[in-house]
C-alpha cells in the first residue's frame, strides 16, 4: 500500500491540466511528458509491447503466466486532469487517520474541508486520506486509477505464483 500511495502522490504533483482551446491530442504537452514517464515506468517494472503514440495513447502487456487460454484483460485510464482548476504546484498532503472534524487544507489561505459541507467525509473516519493543499486539484479521479494499474501488474510481475491470463 505505501508503494501504490507514493506512486500516487508522484502522479499527482505532474501538471496535466487539459487545455479545452487545443486542436491537438493530447492537448498539452505536459500530458505527454506524462505518458512518456509512465512508458518508462511499465518498462522498468518488467511489462512488454510497451507502445505510445503521437496521440498519448499508452498500452503495455503483461503477459500470461499460465497456458490455459484465457481472456484478455484490459485497464483504461486517463492521463489528463481538469482545465477548471489551477493544476500546477500541486501539493498532496496525507492524513493519517481522519477523525472526523474539519480539515484545514491551507491555513493561510484559511481552505478547510467540512464534514458538515461533505458529509461524506464521515464515510471515512478512522482511515488515511489524501487531499490537497486547496491551491489546487490532485487529478485523484485518474492518476489514482493510473497508480492502481501499475502497481497491480508491478505485483503480478513480482508474484508469479499469482496465475494470470494476458493482462
């Protein structure tokens, strides 16, 4: 679980923030950056066919670990966060144990998130969370998911015992 939250919070503090005006895909540059530095990361953790095109699309294989004929299992994610919200210097903060009260994002700027406001936060007590600095977003919609994905083949690599079709 830390490697996946530190895998995390390094995606998080990448600016990928979409461009709504851009013709072009991906529609920033930064985007791309992004899917480069996850191509060597997939490489480096042992995946195959690993293929980015000029488009950002990002794809890898891990192949199967057993000779029954199964189905390929695909996982899609996006690389791209929100063009609504500031996404540069972008600082995750972790809260070891939420406890149910208000927390303060950013005491000068004085940001704090309310259980009263998001009641769903009561959902959570007595577990971690990541949140930002309230100066910007975490793009926690996709680089969680991102992070999910490569930790889990990055699992399957390092326990072969765990059988698997092509993923």
């Amino acid at each position: 679980m830390e490697h996946l939250v530190e895998r995390f919070i390094r995606y998080a503090k990448i600016n990928t923030q979409s461009d709504e005006h851009s013709k072009n895909s991906p529609s920033t540059e930064s985007q791309l950056e992004f899917a480069r530095l996850l191509a060597d990361e997939l490489k480096n953790i042992g995946l195959d066919d690993i293929t980015l095109d000029d488009n950002g699309y990002l794809m890898a294989t891990l192949a199967a670990n057993i000779s029954k004929e199964l189905p390929v299992i695909g996982f899609i994610a996006h690389m791209d966060t929100s063009p609504d919200i500031k996404a540069a210097a972008i600082n995750p903060q972790i809260i070891e144990q939420y406890y149910g009260k208000n927390i303060v994002l950013n005491a000068k700027h004085n940001i704090v998130l309310s259980p009263v406001e998001f009641p769903v936060l009561n959902h959570y007590i007595g577990q971690p969370l990541i949140v930002t600095d309230g100066l910007s977003h975490l793009g926690a919609d996709d680089k969680a998911g991102i992070a999910e994905i490569i930790t889990a083949m990055e699992y399957l690599i390092q326990h072969p015992e765990i059988k698997h079709g092509p993923v």
